[in-house]
C-alpha cells in the first residue's frame, strides 16, 4: 500500500510538473519577440500583438515567407503597416477584439494603398466604412452660388435639401465666413455662410449652422431650422443643405482645398 501511495504521488508530481512547463512555454511563446522584414526594414513585436485577432492572415505566421536571416517578409509599405501595428497593439493592450473596431488609414490620400494592405494581411471586415452620403448626394454646378455672384431671387428650398456636392463653377464648399455686405448675395436675396468647422478626419461629420446675413449687415439675422452637417469623404465635402428659413436667403459657395491631416 505504501508504494501504492507514494507511486501515486510521483505520478501526480510529474503531471503538475508537465502542466508547469507547459504553461511556461506558451507564456513565453506569447511574449515571444517576432522580428518581421517588410519591404527592406526591420520591425519588432510580439507573437502576442500579430496573433491578437485570430484567423486572419498574418496570424498564421508560418505561411509567410522568410528572407535570408529568417525573419517573415511582408512585401508592404512600411510606413503604412506601422500604422496598422499601432493600432492592433493598443487593442491587444486594451483587450478589445471587437466586431466594432475599424483601422483607420493614416491620410484619406493613402486610403486605398492602406485597405489593399488591409485585405492582403485578412483584416477586409475591419476597414472603413463609407458614409452612405458619399456616394449618395446631389451634385451642383451652379456657378450663381458662388461668392461673388450678383443678387437673384433663387432660394434654399425643399428641392435644394438634402446631401449635396459642389462642384466645378459652384466651387467645392459653403462659405465659413461672414461675407462682405451687399457684394457677395450669391444670387440669392441675402447670403448663407456656414458658423462652424469643415471635418478634417476621413468619413467624420462635423456639424454646424446655417446663417444668413440680415438687411442691416448682421451676420446671422437667421438661422435655418435644421443644422448643417458636413461630411469629410476624402477628395470632397458633402453638405446636408437646410431649407432657408426664408427667400430668398441662398448659402454661398468658393473653391477650398480638402485637410491633409487625416
């Protein structure tokens, strides 16, 4: 009985010790240091950081060919994949694997180059998504909406509301400053400008006010009813027109360069 026993409990001593070694191995295999040639320069992370989201291509690490010392080639822009990195390390710090997340490009310029990059490491599901307002909008080339332009009698109606893009001779955006009395009506009765901020991130949405100069030189007489909504969609600004709360109020329009930023 006593060899029983103590037969019993090597075995049971070897088993922890197995479970031990174990657990120590995958530890250290999590924190494992992964050196990874993309495209010529030598980038560093964890096993921890590449595998966070499973079943995505750069998590199978061992699909990926090596380079001559060993370490994984990607053939991917570097500067591109070090944004991406940084974003996946800081949800493997936070512990966010969720559906939600979305990597964000580093320049709506790069927007392309960066979900092909997106798609090539199996990270497709996690891009941007395109407000339906960019490619859901009215375009308008009304060259009378320009600042500038003489007195009218047009007016923001029903019929002007709504998503809207400015292009060629009605130039690219609504005015953000107040205009100058009595010489820029926009072909309208009295000037609409725009008291807020146009987004600079890409597929964000900046919300502001509609104000139409008064008779007497004050710059936001009235206000339209609804708020105005601008939408950054890389290349060009949308603008969710407001009814005028009058005619015949009109917003003025000009020629402004995108933000670079993002």
């Amino acid at each position: 009985m006593f060899f029983l026993i103590l037969t019993l409990i090597v075995i049971l001593n070897t088993n922890v010790g197995f479970c031990e070694s174990e657990v120590n191995w995958n530890r250290t295999e999590y924190n494992k240091v992964i050196y990874l040639n993309v495209a010529g320069e030598l980038i560093s992370t964890t096993y921890s950081t590449l595998t966070y989201v499973p079943n995505t291509k750069l998590s199978f690490l061992n699909h990926w060919p090596r380079d001559h010392k060993g370490y994984i080639f990607l053939d991917l822009p570097p500067d591109l994949f070090k944004h991406f990195l940084h974003q996946l390390r800081r949800w493997s710090i936070h512990g966010n694997r969720s559906v939600s997340i979305v990597f964000e490009p580093p320049s709506w310029t790069v927007k392309d180059e960066f979900n092909e990059m997106l798609t090539a490491l199996g990270f497709q599901k996690y891009q941007q998504i395109v407000p339906i307002q960019c490619f859901k909008y009215k375009r308008v080339d009304d060259f009378s909406r320009r600042e500038g332009s003489g007195i009218g009698r047009s007016c923001d109606t029903n019929k002007t509301a709504g998503w809207t893009r400015f292009v060629d001779q009605a130039g690219t955006a609504i005015i953000n400053h107040i205009p100058e009395s009595g010489l820029r009506l926009c072909g309208g009765g009295s000037p609409g400008w725009l008291f807020g901020v146009y987004p600079s991130i890409l597929y964000s949405t900046t919300i502001g006010t509609m104000c139409y100069v008064g008779p007497t030189g004050i710059p936001c007489a009235r206000i339209a009813a609804k708020t105005v909504q601008v939408t950054h969609c890389g290349s060009y600004f949308v603008f969710d027109m407001p009814v005028a709360p009058e005619c015949p109020l009109r917003a003025c329009t000009i020629d402004r360069p995108m933000t670079q930023n993002k």
